[in-house]
C-alpha cells in the first residue's frame, strides 16, 4: 500500500476534499482520515506565513502614534 508521504500533491489534496466531504455528510470514521490527510499537505507546504501589518485595518497614522498612558508616572497618590 502507498503511504502519504508518496503520494503526490494534487492526489492528496483530492483525496482530503473526498475524505473531508465524506465526514461532513456523517461518516464517522472519516474525519480522522481527512484530517490526517491535510496534515500531510501542511507538513508539505509549511506555515503559511501571515503579514500582521495587512491585517491592521486602521490608518497609518493611527498605527504609528503612540498611545498616552492611562497612569501619569511619577506623581503620587
């Protein structure tokens, strides 16, 4: 039997879309495979690399000014 990892790419990505429809209409035992299988298809392809500036949706300005402190430091009770 052929293992995973000799499988290639498109044939595991169609396999993990069967397997995962499969074990969204109720199969129970499918959602293990599916989700075996797209392990296998991460570990391939690595952490998908996120660009945390994009995901600021507010303007520039408001990014890059800083924030007062809510405490004055240095001044007593």
């Amino acid at each position: 039997m052929t293992t995973q990892q000799e499988l290639p790419d498109e044939v595991l990505s169609t396999m993990a879309t069967e397997w995962r429809r499969k074990a969204l209409a109720g199969d129970l035992h499918a959602r293990g495979i599916a989700h075996e299988l797209e392990r296998e298809l991460r570990r391939r392809a690595g952490a998908p690399f996120t660009s945390y500036d994009t995901l600021d949706l507010r303007p520039l300005e408001a990014r890059t000014a800083r924030r007062r402190r809510w405490w004055p430091f240095g001044r007593a009770r």
